[in-house]
C-alpha cells in the first residue's frame, strides 16, 4: 500500500488483463490516437513481435542489439527487415558470440537480406536498394579484455519526429518474438523525453 497512485493488476501490470491501462499508457495522445502499454510482457497474450510490427514499418533507422541471434528469430523478422530496406530505412543488427547461442545459419541469413536488391512494384529486382544494412558481431573472448558475457538486449526505432526503443529480454529467436515470457520497457521520445 501506497508504492504506487493505482496498483491494480500489478505495480508493474504482471496481469495484464487486471492492468489500468490509463496509468499504463492508454490514453490519448495528442493525435486522439492511444499509445501503447510501457511493458510488453510476451507469451500468447502479449507476443513481442506484435509491438514490433508497426514500427518496423515506419522508422526510418532500426537498431537491434541482441546476445544471439537464431534462424527462427530471423525468419520472424525476415520480411519487415526488407520491407524496411526498401523504404530506405537503415537497418542496424549487433550481437555476440556469447556462450556459442548464435546461429551461423541464422548471420548467414541476416548477411543475405543485407546484399538483397530491392524489389520494384512490378516484382522485378531493383538496381539498388534505397536503405542500408549492416551487421556486427560482437566476438566476446577477443575483446580487449575479453567479456565476461555479452548480454544486451535493445529494440531501437526513430523516426523523423518520434521513436521508441524496447529495452529488455527478447533476443531475436522465435521464443522470444512470439510465445516466450519475455518483459521489455517501452520508451517513447514523445512521452519519455
């Protein structure tokens, strides 16, 4: 009692469908339009990749830092990361070689959607792609002095006049997209400057 104005469903909305979603960020913005809950708790209920989606499709510059990388997860992701590149966003992947969980099959994948032409209106391949990619791997026991661990996880999206970025659990697997119990803190620029 008294840690917070209205713990209903949780000081930090663990339950989700008890959750006052007016204190959790509900409420209008200035567009009339409502905003989305601060914390995307995964599992069916509340699957990440959901959150993701929209903002795949608007921003203007994507920066993704996960400890590991899997095929699954980049199968996920595959299709909003192309469409992106041929916005002409700028895509940018790091993760690491920590405790051997990344996938080779999983960067061989992520190398192949960066060197893809862009796609034009008429299903032929473009001449170029209008956005950029790039990945980076993050080798842990050659760092200097080498990590302990590598374990970051941060979902960033900016756009011309907004952006948010998910920090948190999800790295880029399917667990952690679709039906994984992962927690990630939602900020907005607009709401959190």
């Amino acid at each position: 009692a008294g840690d917070v104005d209205d713990p209903t469903g949780g000081v930090r909305l663990v339950i989700p469908a008890r959750g006052n979603y007016r204190r959790a960020g509900f409420i209008p913005s200035p567009s009339g339009t409502c905003r989305p809950p601060p914390l995307s708790t995964g599992w069916h209920a509340d699957p990440f990749l959901r959150h993701l989606t929209p903002l795949f499709s608007r921003a203007t510059d994507i920066a993704i830092i996960a400890a590991f990388v899997q095929d699954s997860g980049v199968h996920r992701l595959e299709g909003h990361i192309h469409a992106a590149l041929d916005r002409g966003a700028r895509v940018r992947v790091l993760t690491g070689d920590y405790l051997h969980i990344t996938q080779a099959h999983a960067l061989h994948r992520l190398l192949d959607i960066g060197r893809a032409p862009a796609v034009g209106e008429s299903g032929e391949a473009a001449s170029s792609r209008p956005g950029t990619f790039d990945l980076r791997v993050a080798e842990v026991a050659r760092l200097d002095p080498p990590a302990a661990s590598f374990h970051p996880k941060s979902w960033i999206f900016m756009e011309p006049e907004s952006g948010c970025a998910f920090v948190g659990s999800s790295n880029v697997s399917q667990a952690a997209l679709t039906d994984g119990v992962e927690w990630n803190c939602r900020v907005d620029r607009e709401r959190d400057p």
